[in-house]
C-alpha cells in the first residue's frame, strides 16, 4: 500500500533538515522526491535558499536559483529576501543592493522586509546616508514602513553616531503615526548607551517610566551598565535599588554586572553582600557568574580563596575559559608571585592564551625578570599592541634601550600598531642615554609611518 505524500508534509521535512543544518541530506530528499514524481514548489527552494543564506554563504544560495528556473520555478519577494539577508548577515552592501535591484528588473515588487534588511546592511556597514536614501525609496513606492522599520532606523543611526537624529526621529513617531513600544524604547536606550549618552539614556528612561508603557529587566540592565561605564555609579546602583524596590527578578547577568562594579570601586564587602544575595535567590551560577566572583577575590589578593572557585567550576561539570586563567594570572602577577603565574600558565595549557600571557610579560617586567619576559614574548606565536608596547616599558624600566629600539624598529617596518606611550619611552631613553644617532632613526621612522598611514 502507497501512502499519499503531500508537497506540505514534503516541505515540512526539507525545513526540518535545514533547520538543524542537515543541507545535504534535504538535498537527497529534494532528489528522491523527484525521482518519485513530486515536484519541488517555490516553498522548498525558498527554504533552501534561506538555510545556505545563513549556514553556507550567499553564492551557494543564489546557485539553487538556476535550478529553479530549471523546473520551471519562478522565484518570489521572499527567495530575494532571504538572498539579500545572507548579504546583510555578512556586511556586503553593495551585493543587497545588487540582489535587490535584480529583483526589481525582474518585475518582483520589495516589501517591507526587503527594504528593513536593505536599510539594516548598509547602516551595519557604516553608510548612513545611504539607508536613509533606502527609507525614502520605500516611502515614495508607497510601502507602509512597520514598527521594524523604524526600530531598524532607530538602532542603524545610534551605531553609526547620528544618536540626535535617531532621537529625533523617535520624537516623530507619534506624528507618523506610531505609539512607541517597549521595543523601541529599548532600541534607542541601548543606541544611546553604546554611544556613551548615559544622561540621554537616562532621561528616556524617566520618559518611559511616565508614559505608562512599563520598563522591563532588558530596560533598567542596558542604563545602569552603562552608567557603570560611563563612572556614573551612584546613578547605577539607583537603578539597581529601584529595580528591586519593584520587584524585579534578577538573572545571573544582573548580579555579576553589579558585583563587577562593587569590586571595581573596593567595595568588598558590598560585593560579598550581593553574592550571597544571588545564591540566596536561587540563581544559577554560569562561568561568567563564577569569573566576576574570581576576579573579585583577585582584586583583594584572595588567591586561595580564588583557587577554591575554581575547583568549583571543574567540579561543576564546567570549564573554565582563557579569561578565567588571565584573571588568577593577572592576581598573581599583582602580588608579585610570578613563579605561582609561571606554573598556572603552563599547568593550564595556556600558552595561546595572549591575554594571560601580557599579563605574565607585564608582571615579570614588574619585578625585574625581564630576560624572561623576552624569552616568553619570543615564544608567542600571536602578538598585539599590548604585547609590544608592555614588553617596551618594561624594556625601558629596566634601561635596555637598544633591545627596544630594535623591536620598536621592527614594528614601525612591519606596520604593528603600537601605543604612543612605549614609543615616546623609547625615544625619551635613547635621548637620555646619548644614543642620539638611534634616536634620530627612531624619529624618522615614526614620522613615516604616519606619512603611511594618512
């Protein structure tokens, strides 16, 4: 007995396999199908196209529409939509515009969707002016913007520093028509934080709080982070006692981000307070949660006590990550204990762990092991700015001038970023101790970089 076999229960199963990335195996079932007389629909292509988009890449995508043309598929806003997002996902404007212009040639009308992820491409690529061009072609083709489109305006002019008109615009809602929600309050609060305007964002904030339309936990998180940024403190913890004077449930992410800011300013006890606090509440502890509690014991030179959440975390079932390991170096290395940051590093496998590392290069130059400091930065393999320019001083503390010269040198011809300050160290020691032919080198050296650079 043959059962029937529906195309609906057919695409069904090709989005199933899409969803958990099985593309070739909704390949062979596209094949079988048409071995057995089914015919693929624009539903089943359209998903396809959809999953190579996000997983795969945008050209293995835009290859299944040959095959739709093949069996005589015509494609539909919706393939050229999930075409231009696999664009935008992957910061490439010019081929969105390419992808949304084709369809246009091909007499397919845009919608809404085509025109938000249109906009959201080329704000995420930095071109304001030219999103803003976008929107204005979707109001003259009299396609209804939606409360996305808005929300998309909103966030793509906050990252991209126009934070006064995404304010303006957001003051114009109502004019065109539109109440705004709580996800466009959150939209332009976090543009604004990102933008270090926390006195911009925290009048939002009181303007959301009298509008009748509630904050929610994403809302008072986004402010009080980024007054803890921005050095604003005492303005943080107001919205963190407000927030619990209503009741609010906390998340892990709470906790730690105040806790963070508790230890950053010394207070210890407070910080230990609000620990006890979160455990007190029931809140389960992640590797993020257990790394802000290590770096809090780190910061009061608690390493014993610091050793003991980490046996915590592995006994957990958890495994601790790179920051973990540079958070107990970096307490080592402020004690002075090198030789205890020395075994971590190597007991731990850390030795690409560069964070770690510049914090072991930064303690040994502390404490005058600087041979060793070299020997260790020879050995890495991955280099950043703070690598050089720490490994510098500490050259320079310890008067070797000529050592850092060189390196500086090879930097300079290499085109390594490094920061003003171990430059104008070195400089100021070869002065100092009459290398003045090296110095005069060193100068021109500089000078051309940055005729390079401009």
């Amino acid at each position: 007995m043959i059962c029937s076999f529906s195309t609906r229960l057919f695409n069904i199963c090709i989005a199933s396999l899409c969803k958990i990335q099985k593309l070739d195996k909704a390949e062979a079932v596209i094949v079988d199908a048409i071995r057995l007389g089914y015919v693929p629909d624009v539903v089943t292509y359209n998903t396809l196209i959809s999953a190579y988009s996000r997983f795969v890449g945008v050209d293995e995508a835009y290859s299944v529409l040959y095959r739709m043309r093949e069996v005589g598929i015509k494609p539909d806003v919706i393939t050229y939509n999930s075409l231009i997002a696999g664009a935008s996902r992957n910061c490439q404007p010019s081929r969105s515009l390419d992808l949304f212009e084709e369809m246009l040639h091909n007499g397919i009308l845009p919608d809404t969707w085509s025109y938000n992820t249109l906009m959201h491409c080329f704000f995420k690529a930095g071109q304001p002016v030219a999103a803003y061009k976008i929107f204005c072609d979707m109001v003259s083709r009299n396609i209804t913007p939606c409360v996305t489109t808005y929300n998309t305006m909103i966030n793509g002019l906050c990252k991209t520093g126009n934070t006064i008109n995404a304010l303006r615009l957001f003051r114009d809602l109502p004019r065109l028509g539109f109440t705004p929600g709580i996800v466009t309050y959150n939209t332009l609060i976090d543009g604004l934080c990102k933008s270090h305007k926390s006195g911009l964002a925290g009048r939002v904030l009181r303007e959301l709080a009298k509008s009748g339309c509630s904050p929610d936990l994403t809302t008072y998180t986004t402010v009080m982070k980024c007054y803890f940024r921005s050095g604003k403190f005492d303005q943080g913890f107001e919205i963190f006692s407000d927030m619990k004077r209503k009741g609010y449930a906390f998340d892990s992410f709470v906790y730690c981000t105040v806790i963070s800011a508790l230890a950053k300013l010394g207070k210890t006890e407070e910080a230990y307070s609000c620990m006890e606090d979160m455990m007190r509440d029931g809140v389960e502890l992640d590797l993020v949660c257990y790394n802000t509690l290590i770096n809090v014991y780190c910061k009061e030179g608690k390493m014993d006590l610091a050793y003991q959440l980490l046996k915590e975390v592995e006994d957990c079932g958890l495994r601790s990550d790179e920051y973990t390991h540079a958070i107990l170096i970096h307490g080592f290395c402020k004690l002075g204990d090198v030789d205890s940051a020395k075994r971590l590093l190597g007991s731990r496998s850390a030795e690409s762990n560069l964070v770690a590392n510049n914090c072991l290069i930064h303690g040994l130059c502390r404490v005058g092991q600087v041979d060793f400091a070299l020997r260790l930065f020879n050995k890495l393999r991955i280099k950043d700015t703070f690598t050089y320019s720490i490994l510098l001083h500490g050259l320079c503390k310890s008067g070797r001038y000529i050592v850092a010269f060189n390196i500086l040198m090879t930097c300079l011809r290499d085109k390594v970023k490094i920061l003003s300050s171990a430059k104008r160290a070195v400089r100021v020691g070869l002065r100092d101790s009459g290398f003045r032919k090296e110095e005069r080198k060193l100068k021109s050296a500089i000078r051309l970089a940055r005729l390079l650079v401009s």
